[in-house]
C-alpha cells in the first residue's frame, strides 16, 4: 500500500468534501492546530502552517495504516513511526515522504532492520536480524540489498566476507567460537529456472553462492597496521 498522505485542497478547481476543525490565518488557510478528515476518509489531526501539514500530527489511513511524527509542506519530513496495516512499522527519519536516514523497520515475522535508508530501502550500513534464527547480517547495503563487505553472525560462529547482489561472493573466512578459522571462497554457480517460459530467452536463471574450503588455522588477532591495510584494500 500507499503511505503517502493525501492533499488537503480548497478551491474552485479541487472543491474539497471534507471536514476541517481547528486554526487559520488572515488568509483563511489552516493554521496552527487542527482536526482534517479528507473526502477519501482519511484524518488528520496536527499541525498546520498556510494550509499544509506542517509540524507534528497523526495521520490516519481509512485501511488502518498510521503515521505519527513530523510533516514538511504537506509531506512526512523529519522523525516520524508507520504503522502498516499488515503491523509491521518504521520508526525512524524521512525525508520528502521516503524512508531516508537513520531508522528500524520490524516486519510481520518480527525481523528487523536497523540502519540506514535512501528512497525508502536499506541502503547503507546496517543490521537485519532475523527473528527466527536470531541470526544477524553486519554490514553494507545497497538499494535493498547486501553489498561489499559484511558479517552474517550465527549462534556459534560467523561469516565475514563481500556480498554482492545480496548473497556471499568470493574470499571470505568462516570464525567458530572455539577458536578457529576456515579460509575459503564463494563462487557462484549458476541454474536456470525450471519454470523457464520457452520464449523467454532472457529469463536470468538462478545463482547459487557455494563455498570452496580452504585451510583452517587458529584465530588471527589483527593488528592496528593489519585492520588499516584491510580497510584500504576493502575501499579500493
């Protein structure tokens, strides 16, 4: 669903049906603190300043959904919580009625995600735990999915390596609790769907991650020099 709010418009060429209760100015536009409901049924009940949500309010959607937080010309701007209609909710920073900032979003399965958003996706750092499991991705974000470097934590042991297009790619190295490393590298293979329409010669087929083993040794303590020069190749 939608959660962009809907315009409050009064004049000749947007008559609006709705109802209104609350401030104005010299102008007659709303002004100050007021109670809105729109001609689709949705309310509002918040800040106003010449005509357009601006501040703090309640936004209430006629399919459950709400928003209570900040609002800039008429759009959520600055911190505010979703709630959607399903339960998930977003509780962070927007801008220009996107998902952008710092913020944690919990998903109808109870997984989480707390980090950094652009255009309303995960995009930059940050952590998705998932519920179930109690398994953790650390690590970068691009458009939604995983990307560069990263850790996928598990009950007794982790993974840290690249991820590119939201699965593990190349060198990388499993750390187990009980004190060792196993060194290795993700190749991905690939399978095409079996679903695959006859004329649909373009289909992308599927691409599996698997993990060439390599040696084990005991855990490597880093260095400050090491840290830095892995930082740099990372970047680089």
């Amino acid at each position: 669903m939608s959660d962009l709010g809907s315009d409050e418009m009064e004049d000749e060429q947007h008559p609006y049906i709705g109802e209104y209760e609350g401030g104005r100015n010299e102008n007659d536009e709303r002004h100050g603190f007021g109670k809105a409901t729109l001609a689709n049924q949705d309310t509002y009940e918040g800040m106003y300043e010449k005509g357009k949500r601006n501040g703090q309010g309640t936004y209430r959607f006629r399919n459950g959904a709400r928003y209570i937080g900040e609002y800039a010309q008429n759009q959520k701007h600055g911190q505010g919580t979703f709630i959607y209609p399903d339960g998930s909710k977003y509780e962070g920073n927007w801008v220009k009625d996107q998902r952008c900032g710092f913020g944690k979003y919990t998903y109808v399965n109870a997984d989480t995600y707390e980090g950094e958003w652009q255009d309303h996706l995960r995009h930059g750092q940050g952590t998705y735990t998932y519920a179930q499991t109690g398994t953790k991705y650390v690590g970068r974000w691009v458009r939604g999915k995983r990307e560069g470097h990263g850790e996928l934590i598990h009950a007794n042991h982790k993974y840290v390596g690249v991820f590119k297009e939201d699965k593990p790619l190349g060198k990388g190295k499993y750390v187990f609790d009980i004190g060792c490393e196993q060194h290795g590298e993700y190749i991905h293979i690939e399978q095409e769907k079996e679903d695959k329409a006859a004329d649909d010669e373009e289909a992308s087929p599927n691409v599996t991650p698997k993990w060439n083993a390599g040696q084990v040794t005991a855990i490597h303590l880093q260095t400050e020099e090491e840290e830095r020069a892995e930082e740099e190749s990372q970047v680089s």
